[in-house]
C-alpha cells in the first residue's frame, strides 16, 4: 500500500523573516510551530506577532518553548501565559512544542514540563522537538512520552517525512532548513508529518 503524502509545515524562531503569511499559507504550508518563550522570563514580540499572523492566514499555529536547565515549572509558567495570551491552545491550533536543545535538559525536566503545561493549559497533547542525536543517545522517550505525546524529530536528510530512526511517537519529521518558502526570507525549517500519523493527530 503506499503511503499518502505527508502534510506539510514549518518551525520559526526570531532568526526568520516573514513577510506574507498568506503566501506561506499557499506554498501550501498547513501547520507552523513558533518558538515565543525562552527559559523563565524571555519572549519574543516578533515571534508572538508570526503566531497571530500565521492563525489569520488559516495555518494551525502552535507556540514552542525553547528549554534551559533548571526551573522547570518557571518555564513552563510562563510559556503557558505567553501562549495563553496568543490564543494557542484553542481547538484546531497545533499542540504546543518543547524544544530541547541545551546541555542539561533531561527526562526528569521533560516529563515534569509535560505535566506542568497540561495540567495549567488543560490540554494533553503535546510535541516534543529535539535533533536525532538527543532522541537517539541522550533521551529516552519511553519515561514520558505518553500516548498524547508526540515527537518531533530534527534530522535533514532530505526525506520528508522518513526521519531514519524509529520510535512509536515520532509523528514529526524536520527534513530541511532551507530559503524556499514564498513568504518567507531566509532559511526555515521544513517539517512534514511521519506516516501513520496524520495533521490531525498534532493538533488540539
């Protein structure tokens, strides 16, 4: 049987310009996860704008959390009023992200962020964003990613959609960074969704 095309998105940070949200929309691109919050107490205005030009031009919009070491229910505090805010845990957006990419963040600060953030944002589901060698070597998903936890794998090879490490929950598939999405100036992270799950499955 073969499998359908994957569905398409992107991840933001301040270091993208956007500058037309209803190109992007038409590149097409369905689903955009935005970092807004870092540590306990930086967020970006920039960023906070892309989310509610992005949710405008009808792309389920998430809001991402850029993960520091230490003071995790701090962190999460505050994402989850900076999202709040945003409007990104309303039904249709996509799941709020982690994103773990300093030294020190571990599985205790993981699971204790998972449940910081559903229990304040009274949502589930969650992504969790991490490069290959994170998931492969220095985490182990298995004491917390759940059955709404869902990750969100950082590996360019090209492939959409076909990361080349396999785990039960990676529902996410970042493939590229590359200056090609209309709209936008500048390198962005392209993302596609990994068979069997669907659009569906990331959003809230």
């Amino acid at each position: 049987m073969t499998e359908p095309e994957s569905e398409r998105g992107i991840n933001l940070s301040r270091r993208e310009t956007v500058e037309n949200w209803h190109a992007v929309r038409a590149a097409p691109v369905r689903f955009a996860s935005i970092t807004v919050t870092e540590s306990a107490n930086w967020s970006d205005p920039i960023a906070e704008h892309y989310v509610t030009g992005a949710q405008e031009a009808g792309i389920h919009t998430g809001a991402r959390h850029f993960a520091r070491p230490g003071g995790v229910h701090d962190q999460a505090d505050h994402f989850v009023r900076i999202a709040k805010k945003l409007g990104a845990f309303a039904p249709g957006s996509l799941a709020p992200a982690l994103e773990i990419d300093a030294e020190g963040v571990d599985d205790k600060f993981i699971k204790a962020w998972i449940k910081f953030v559903r229990a304040s944002a009274k949502v589930e589901r969650v992504l969790v964003y991490a490069g290959h060698d994170y998931f492969a070597h220095r985490l182990s998903p298995d004491k917390w990613a759940d059955g709404e936890v869902i990750l969100w794998l950082a590996r360019h090879n090209g492939i959409p959609g076909r990361p080349g490490w396999f785990h039960s929950r990676v529902g996410v598939h970042q493939h590229g960074n590359t200056a090609d999405v209309p709209g936008i100036r500048g390198p962005v992270g392209h993302d596609a969704v990994v068979y069997p799950f669907t659009l569906s499955d990331l959003l809230l």
